[in-house]
C-alpha cells in the first residue's frame, strides 16, 4: 500500500523519511522554511512548499494527502501544523506526529516503555505530550488513525558525535550513571514508513536502537574509529555552569528507552541496532 504523503517538516528526520516513502513508491509533499530549499526539492521529485508557521498550506497540498506527517516542535501557542489541519484534512486515512522520549520525565536510569505514564519536567516536553494529544484528539474527531513516535536523540550523517571531532567541538561530560537513548535516522525513517503501511494504526511507539550509553563513551569510540585520541573527561560539576539552559536540560533526565513494540508491531529489523554500528557507517563515508 502506497499513496500520497505530506510532511510538515522536511528537515533531518522529515527529508530522510521522504527519501524513503519516494524510493518505495509514495508520492511525496512537504514544507520547508527556506525557498532555496523547496526549488531544490522540487528539483528532486519532492513536491516542497513554504511554510514558516504562520502563513497558511494551500488546501490542495493536504485534501489530496492520504498520509500526514509532523516533525515540527510546537511552541506555547501550540503546534502550527495541526492549526493547518484542524478543518482541512481532506482524504488523509493517517496522521503520524515525531515527539519525543521526554515526555516520560526523569527515571534515575531505569527503563521505560510506551505503558510508563508521562511525566514531563522539561518545557519542550510538556509541550510536545500537549501536541501529541491535539493530534489525537484530532484524529477521534475525524475517524482517522494517529500514531505518536517518541524520539530520543537523533543523530546520522552530518550530525553525529563523528561530525563534532571532526568539527573540532567534541566533549566528554562525566556525570556518572547518566545515559542516553538515540536512533539512527535511517532507522527512524524505516520506522515511520513501516508503520504507515503495516503498524495498528493509532499506537504509540517509542523509537530508539538497543543500547542506551553515555554521551562520554560515544564520543571516545568516535574517536577511536577517527584514530584521534579522545578529548579529556570534564566532570559535570566542572563544566554545567558554562552550559546553555538547553544542554544543561538534557542531563537533567536519566531513562533508559524500550522498543519491544517497534520491533514488535511494525518488524523493524535495525540497521543501525547500536551506536557502533551507526558511527562505523558514518565514519566510514569520510
């Protein structure tokens, strides 16, 4: 089963996902801010259109959509994409919408599946379960199925801890027990396919590979695979007052990421199971 997708969002994870829905025959529309980007996608067999949040879809664009997809991080007015869509939903017979993990709050390290009640802390967090529960509510009002991928943290070629040493901006944090869950791109984008086409449509799932690690141990085997030698160890309590609020937000949650129902459900079969496997391919493109 194939059939037309438009996605709010052709970014990192939104444009990976595109690639894959053409190559497996879907035909493809999408938003994109800048209109250097849309011609260029245009150019490609992507049908991208300009959309900066506020400015309105044209009604075609998603009447003739039977698949509708957002990658876009709401605000605290809400989330603009589902403004777009809250009369106008035409033929869709499926919505999807990207979230996140955070959703689920701090757990002190321990594990979490799609069951784990929410509890966000973070303000992105609250924001993003508000979105993801507008899409639903949404979804009932028009007989049509939502599925809510929860992401942890994303990374791929060209933005991956290979790209930072490169870059010259790699750092090891030491914040003992903290760890991470992430997901290759290609597996994020073979997740959301696959559930367009054979998932129960209106499930939850969480989308992460099989390893949680620290941030510190990925980063010494990127530069293991670099053949550089890893910059030194920073304890948090050294280099937390120099952070950001937005990094110092992301080690102040501690969860490790199930995907029993992922595998379950829709059959992905990882390409990238752990992060060694995903930086090897992205250091082996050098």
């Amino acid at each position: 089963m194939t059939g037309r997708l438009f996605i709010f969002g052709l970014g990192f994870s939104g444009l990976e996902i595109a690639k894959l829905a053409r190559s497996r025959g879907w035909q493809v529309g999408g938003t994109c801010t800048q209109p250097e980007k849309a011609g260029e996608l245009r150019t490609a067999g992507i049908d991208a259109l300009v959309f900066d949040g506020t400015s309105a879809v044209p009604s075609d664009a998603l009447a003739t959509a039977t698949h509708i997809l957002c990658t876009i991080a709401p605000g605290a007015t809400g989330d603009p994409a589902l403004r777009q869509c809250a009369d106008r939903l035409g033929g869709a017979r499926w919505l999807g919408y990207l979230s996140t993990t955070g959703v689920y709050g701090d757990h002190g390290g321990a594990w979490v599946d799609e069951s784990t009640p929410p509890a966000p802390s973070q303000p992105r967090s609250i924001e993003r379960l508000a979105a993801e529960r507008a899409w639903q509510a949404l979804g009932q009002k028009t007989g049509t199925a939502v599925d809510v991928f929860r992401l942890p943290g994303i990374y791929g070629p060209g933005r991956s801890p290979i790209d930072q040493v490169m870059a010259g901006t790699a750092k090891r944090i030491d914040k003992p027990g903290q760890v991470f869950s992430r997901i290759h791109v290609a597996d994020l984008a073979q997740a959301v396919v696959m559930a367009m086409t054979r998932g129960e449509p209106g499930a939850i799932y969480n989308i992460a590979d099989d390893l949680p690690a620290s941030s510190a141990e990925v980063m010494a085997f990127a530069c293991e695979l670099l053949g550089v030698p890893p910059p030194s160890l920073q304890s948090w309590e050294q280099v937390s007052p120099t952070m950001t609020a937005m990094a110092r937000s992301f080690y102040a949650e501690n969860r490790r990421v199930r995907n029993d129902r992922m595998k379950r459900e829709l059959g992905v079969g990882l390409l990238y199971p752990t992060y060694r496997e995903g930086l090897k391919a992205i250091a082996g493109r050098r």
